[in-house]
C-alpha cells in the first residue's frame, strides 16, 4: 500500500509508563464532527494513556482489514439491531489494544458502544457553526468532490487508502449527517452540524460528558477524565494539512494511471494497425 505519511500514534507511547494497561475496554472516545479538532484530540488521548488512540487513520495506515468489521457492523445496526452479542464482539475486536477512539468511525456509532462499554466517557468537540463551515469546505466537504468519479480516480483511493475505507467514509459520513443531507447547500451542512451536535447533548448523560473546545487546552480535559495535567503543550494538528497531502498524492497518481492506460491503448493500436497492414501485402 502506498504510504501517506499520517499523523498516527505518538512515537515510543508505553501504556505502561501512564499506569493505563493496554488491555482492557475503551475509557472514552470523542463524537465531534471533522473540523474540530478531532486529530489534536486523539494526539492528546494519546499522550494521557501512552498508548495509541483508534482514528480514522487507523483504517487507512494500520488495519485496513477493520474496514469490512466496519461495514459489517453498520450491516446489523441497520438490518439486525437486536444482534447486540454480534455487534458487541465486532466492536471489541476491532478496539482490541485501544482504550480511546476519535473521528470516525468511532463516532458515528457512540450510541452502540455506550451499551458495549457502558463506563466509556464522551467527549464532543465542537466550534462556531461558520468557522467550522469554512474549514470543511477546505477539506471534507468541497464543493467540487474531492474524491475522483472516474474509475481512474476511484481505483487510486482505493489502492491508496485501502480496500473498503471509501464506502466506510461514506456510510459514517450519512450516520453523522443524515442519508439525505444536501452538502452542496452551506445552510443545511450547518443545519446537519449542529444538528449532530445537539443529538449527541441529548443523548449522553451529563456526568458522562464532556462539551470540549480544544483552544480551551488541558485543564477541562483532564479533569472531565481525572488525570493530571500533561507536562507539555497541548497538541495542535493542523487536519488540513493532512487532508491536502492525500488528495495530491490521488491527483499524482490518478495522473500517472491516465498517462499509462493511454499510452498502453496507443500501444496497442499501432501494434493492430501494423499488423492489419502486414495482412494486406
């Protein structure tokens, strides 16, 4: 697979050196929608328990194999809920090693995993409605699709990103915002977005959740999961950076595979041609 170079788990993170065995249920996840923070936010889980925390990257760069447990889970909340011993093993199989989890597709299903891991903490990341509007149409929702149509394109992100991450992506992307949202209209996006934000303020218990603006640093963090306050900076990624390194890596790629299938077709024209002319004599 072709490497990315992602902003992954903290080098030389050592789940023991915070007291946080590496074994055992998810502690808390964050359910904030992309574009406000969620990264910063998983670098700063990742530094209070020393150990990886399960992101979207996670699908892309460690376990693509987690894709089709995804899509398999997404199967039975939608055609067997009531499956709850299946859901719950998917779930633990694939936040085996992990005791934090942020973006998707972590959080499109906290409903669910509320119900596996019933003492996980949720923390919802969020900022101004139009500052976030402004970012995703930078990043994750373009006006003009980000993610090539043509089989070219669609054969690159696969190939880069790894089988099956696409139709993840899509389906977290309808839990979060509804199968029927208009993302080309800025004022149902919005409405989508704090939509998302206000379900989520329903449904989990106050003492179980945190509404958290990551400008606001350590102090609420840390003392909404009662842990110390890290002796270093709160991270800061910047998730746009990200996002633009992958599309142009799509772009150069899908580029490359257009030049060499047309290439190949012109190849073998010229090589039909001639042989027809060779025919003819």
């Amino acid at each position: 697979m072709f490497k990315v170079d992602l902003p992954l788990a903290r080098e030389g993170a050592q789940a023991q050196d915070k007291g946080f065995p590496a074994e055992g249920p998810l502690l808390v996840i964050g359910v904030g929608a992309g574009r406000t923070g969620t990264t910063s936010l998983k670098h700063a889980f990742e530094i209070i328990y020393g150990q990886p925390c399960y992101h979207g990257y996670e699908l892309i760069e460690r376990h693509p194999e987690h894709c089709s447990k995804w899509l398999e889970i997404d199967r039975l909340l939608s055609n067997s809920p009531e499956d709850e011993e299946s859901i719950g093993r998917l779930f633990r199989q694939v936040y085996k090693g992990f005791r934090s989890g942020a973006d998707i597709p972590t959080s499109c299903f906290y409903k669910q995993l509320m119900k596996v891991y019933p003492d996980v903490k949720i923390v919802l990341t969020t900022r101004d409605s139009q500052e976030w509007l402004t970012s995703a149409r930078k990043t994750i929702f373009p006006r003009v699709p980000d993610v090539p149509t043509s089989w070219f394109g669609i054969l690159v992100c696969e190939v880069l990103v790894g089988m099956g991450f696409l139709r993840v992506k899509s389906r977290c992307s309808q839990r979060m915002f509804g199968p029927q949202s208009d993302r080309d209209d800025d004022r149902k996006l919005v409405e989508a977005y704090e939509r998302w934000n206000a379900q989520v303020k329903r449904a989990v218990p106050a003492n179980r959740l945190l509404v958290f603006d990551i400008r606001d640093g350590w102090g609420p963090l840390c003392k909404f999961l009662n842990v110390p306050i890290p002796d270093e900076p709160f991270p800061r990624t910047n998730e746009q950076t990200v996002v633009t390194r992958i599309k142009r890596k799509i772009d150069r790629l899908t580029m490359v595979l257009q030049c060499t299938a047309i290439g190949t077709a012109v190849l073998i024209c010229c090589y039909l041609t001639y042989r027809r002319l060779r025919a003819f004599r």
